[in-house]
C-alpha cells in the first residue's frame, strides 16, 4: 500500500504537468484566435485565467496564476516540468521554483532551473524550506541586486486581511516588512508580560490579542469595539428564541445565540454611541428567496446593493468566494438589461473584469444550476454563465436564514403545505407515513 500511494503521488504530478502543457496550448491557441478577430493586443489573453481556473473548479484569480505558471514552466524552465512530469516534485514544489526566480533574468533564471531541477536526485530529497533555502543562495550569487530590489519592491505589497475562522473568530493577517512585524509582535509580547507581572488573569495570548484591538480602534478595552455590522437573522431568531441560525456577510452561518448576544450587546443602554438598526427583508420561506427591487438607473442603487449583497453574500461566480467588490449587470445594461435584483449579481473585481472579455455571457435561468438539486435550488437566484468554448458553469445564490428546504426523501408536494414543520429528530420515512396516513 505505500507503494501504490507513491506511485499515486507520482502519478498526480503527472498529471500536473499534463495540465501545464495543455493550459499553455490552450492559451497560446485563445490568443491567435482573439488576434484574429482584431482584438486589441493588450486586450489579448483576457479571460483566459478565468476559464483555466473554472475548469480546475477554482477561483478566476486562482486560475490566472496557475496559467502564468504553466506560460513560464512551459518557456522558460523545461528541467522543471520535466522533474513534475516523472514526479519526482509535485505541483507546488514546481510553482516554489517559479515564484522564487521571478525577480531573476530569462538568463538566470534557466540556469537555476539546471542547477536545481536539473540535478533530480538532489531535487527528490529537499523539502519546501530546503528547496527555497537553495533557491535564494544561488539567486544571490547569480545576481545580487535583483534579490536586494526584490526585498525592496515586497515593502510595497504590504497589506491587511481578515478571513474567517471557525467558532465565530476572525484570522486577523498584517503582511509587514520584517523591521516592523518583529516590532509589533516585541511591543504585544512586553505589554502581556508586563500585565501578567502585575496579576491579570487573562492569558499571554489574549492579551496581546485585546491590546492589538485596543490600539488599532483607540478604545479602551477590546470589547467596546463599534462598527458596522450586517447581521441578517430571522425575526423568530431574534424575537421568538429560534435556533435557526444567522448569516454575517463576509464571515457565514453564525448561531443563533451568538446573533442575539451580538444584538443584546450593541444596543444595550450603557453605550449610548452604539446603535442596532433592523432593515426588513422578506423572504419565500420554502426557497429563501429574497422579494425583488427595481430601478431605472444604471448604476446600482445603494439600497438594492445592499440588497444584492445580503442575497448573494461572496462574489457569485462558481468556486471564487472572494468578497463582493462589483454590482453586476447579468445582461447587459446597454443591451437592454434592467438595473434589478433579478438582472444583478455581486462578483469581485477579478471576475467581474473576466466576464467582460469577448465571447463570455451570462442570463438568468429558472432551471437547476449543474450541481444543484431540489425545488429550493431551482427557485433561488440562478445564473449560468457561459464561457467563449461553450461551457457553461452554473451559481445559485445561497440559502439565508428561515429557509426551510425540503427534508430528505419527502414529496415535493409535501413540503410546501404551509405551517408544515418537521423535527429533524425523526426519521424521514415516519414522518412521510404519518401525513401519507
């Protein structure tokens, strides 16, 4: 069995570096066609990472970086597809020897290509640290300004995000040059020292945690923290002690506790700078499908954004999840589309910017989406898009709170008698003969 499952590592790599060829073919073929057509040639390429990474059922953004790896591995580093196609490294040791020559010269960067993947017994026994380790040694002594430039041109990429955690916790990540994260990190750790010194009870983590919250918002203590937060939660959930659970955008599904204590917490009367407003939204409570606005404009109105937003909750295209950046027309507006919740969907930048390239199209379909399944499915906001070699990728907006979708096994028919609830404590097949009786 271990030697099945290293010739299944092996074999996985070769497939990696089937793809690689193909999506570099595919890209250079996309381009000859588009150029044909009399598309522009800084427009040449457009949406072609967005297909490689529909296809590999990844996000556009992911699937643009992955046709840049496949361009350089097939031009410019041939000794390492050829150790990814043998297997000797998998796909992201071969996507590590990429990423850490790009600041090198065509030139240089096939040398280090030889040295490195050249040599495959050496290669098989590095692992990914070792591998980047022998990476920077020879790119430095290769061309030592390129790496110092690199360093310097990373300074410019700082950044901050914030991505979900599980338990209703935030990951919190600062890309900071070295000089200042070791300081950030130096000044957390002493004021924890100092306070566990003094006799706080809290943990050394928590308090650097509190700390950081208590001087990037300026406020006292880390609990009284005030933003802006979309909570969207039934009014049984909120009024009537429901258990069904509640949605943060940008986070996901929030129990219901959790979203009364939020509430209970923000509008309570000992702070009176914090205020909780309830927007109503009504909701088809077999589907979840949330009731329709319109307008006229083309620009979409900031009511019916937020509205798009609480429905569609990520950007809509199929495996992206990245956050809504752009309200988008399904049908075009110039073409005759209406700015409403049915003919918009909320996509990121990336996507966005994917769908306007020639041959792509979408529409709004009443149909299960491909992989997709039940009435609640087919009624909730569908849209498939198509892609310029005709194949289609389907996304429905996800489920909020208070859907009740059918319960495995009952009759369509069943499950859309009004009032009808169903305790997921019994088995299915009782409760379908009891009504059935």
């Amino acid at each position: 069995m271990i030697d099945q499952i290293r010739a299944l590592e092996e074999l996985k790599a070769a497939a990696s570096a089937a793809q690689v060829r193909v999506t570099a073919v595919f890209d250079a073929l996309t381009r000859r066609a588009q150029a044909a057509a009399g598309v522009k040639a800084d427009q040449l390429g457009k949406g072609v990472g967005a297909q490689i990474g529909l296809a590999r059922r990844e996000s556009p953004n992911r699937g643009t970086r992955m046709l840049g790896t496949a361009r350089i591995l097939t031009r410019e580093m041939p000794h390492t597809l050829h150790a990814l196609t043998l297997g000797v490294i998998n796909e992201w040791r071969a996507t590590i020897l990429v990423k850490e020559t790009a600041c090198l010269s065509l030139e240089d960067r096939q040398r280090i290509d030889e040295q490195v993947a050249g040599n495959l017994a050496e290669l098989e026994t590095l692992g990914d640290n070792q591998l980047i380790a022998r990476i920077k040694t020879l790119s430095y002594a290769l061309d030592p300004h390129s790496v110092v430039n690199r360093a310097s041109k990373a300074a410019s990429e700082r950044y901050v995000s914030c991505r979900p955690a599980p338990d209703t916790m935030t990951y919190l990540t600062g890309l900071l040059p070295v000089a200042q994260g070791v300081g950030v990190f130096a000044a957390l750790t002493r004021e924890a020292d100092r306070l566990r010194a003094a006799g706080d009870p809290r943990t050394k983590g928590q308090i650097m945690a509190d700390t950081l919250v208590e001087r990037v918002t300026g406020r006292a203590k880390a609990e009284d923290v005030r933003v802006q937060v979309q909570l969207v939660m039934t009014d049984r959930a909120l009024l009537a002690g429901s258990a069904e659970p509640a949605v943060l955008p940008g986070y996901g599904m929030v129990p219901a506790q959790f979203a009364r204590d939020l509430v209970r917490k923000t509008g309570s009367r000992t702070d009176k700078a914090a205020r909780t407003w309830l927007r109503r939204l009504y909701t088809e409570p077999s589907t979840g499908q949330l009731v329709g606005m319109d307008s006229r404009a083309r620009l979409v109105p900031e009511g019916l954004a937020r509205f798009i937003a609480v429905r569609d909750q990520v950007c809509r295209m199929p495996w992206c999840g990245a956050p809504i950046r752009h309200f988008d027309h399904i049908k075009p507006f110039r073409e005759g589309g209406t700015t409403s919740a049915e003919n918009i969907q909320g996509l990121c930048q990336a996507c966005n910017q994917a769908k306007e390239a020639p041959g792509w199209s979408a529409a709004v379909v009443t149909q299960p989406a491909p992989g997709s399944a039940g009435a609640a499915a087919a009624t909730r906001h569908t849209v498939e898009t198509i892609t310029p070699t005709g194949h289609r990728y389907g996304s429905t907006s996800p489920p909020l709170p208070g859907t009740r979708p059918p319960f495995p096994g009952m009759s369509p028919r069943l499950a859309e008698i009004p009032g009808l609830e169903v305790d997921a404590g019994h088995r299915h097949g009782r409760i379908r003969r009891e009504f059935q009786a």
